[in-house]
C-alpha cells in the first residue's frame, strides 16, 4: 500500500519536510498501544534536527478511520531512526519521536 502525509499541526519547523509518500512495509504491532501501526518506507527521506530518517511510524488519529482510504485521515507521525528501521511486534511507541500530526492518504491504485 502506498501512502501520501502531509502536515496538519504540532511542530511547523517540521512543516517543510511533508508532503512524501512511501510504501508500507509492515504493520508491527505495539506492545503499549492499541492503535494500529504502519511502518512507512519513504520514497524521500525526511531530515530532522541533522539526522536523517527513511521511515516513519503512522496511526490513525480518529477513531474508525483506518489509513489506506482515499480520503485523508488524521494521523501520528513518529520518525524511525535508521538503525531501527526494522520495528518488531511488541515495540514501544515511546521510543520514537511523534514529531507531529499529519494527514494521510492512498495514493496510486
């Protein structure tokens, strides 16, 4: 599946960095979260407070409203570091960094 986020609120300096889209590698669950998490592999990387991140972790923000639709829906941006690109089930969404809210969307078909 492939995704587009944009930038919806929490951190402008993070702004410029959205618009990207990627494809979802994985769907690792969370051992501290029932959201439902999809690691992205961006096309773009992303660079944050000088380091450089190939992969974030979305959720959906809204309750019934899964990622994947056509229509955008609210969700949570977490960066991935380089060397955790490889997220397991079980993880902790408090070791990323939730850099922002976004929106995101299916792109292509």
């Amino acid at each position: 599946m492939r995704l587009r986020i944009e930038y919806f609120d929490q951190n402008e300096s993070f702004a410029a960095q959205l618009p990207r889209e990627g494809v979802v590698v994985a769907q690792p669950r969370s051992g501290d979260s029932e959201l439902s998490w999809h690691l992205l592999h961006l096309d773009t990387p992303v660079t944050y407070e000088h380091a450089v991140y190939t992969h974030v972790l979305l959720a959906s923000r809204w309750a019934s409203h899964p990622l994947g639709g056509s229509e955008p829906t609210s969700v949570f941006i977490l960066l991935v570091p380089q060397s955790q690109a490889m997220v397991a089930d079980g993880f902790s969404h408090k070791r990323y960094l939730h850099v922002a809210w976004g929106m995101s969307c299916a792109v292509g078909a």
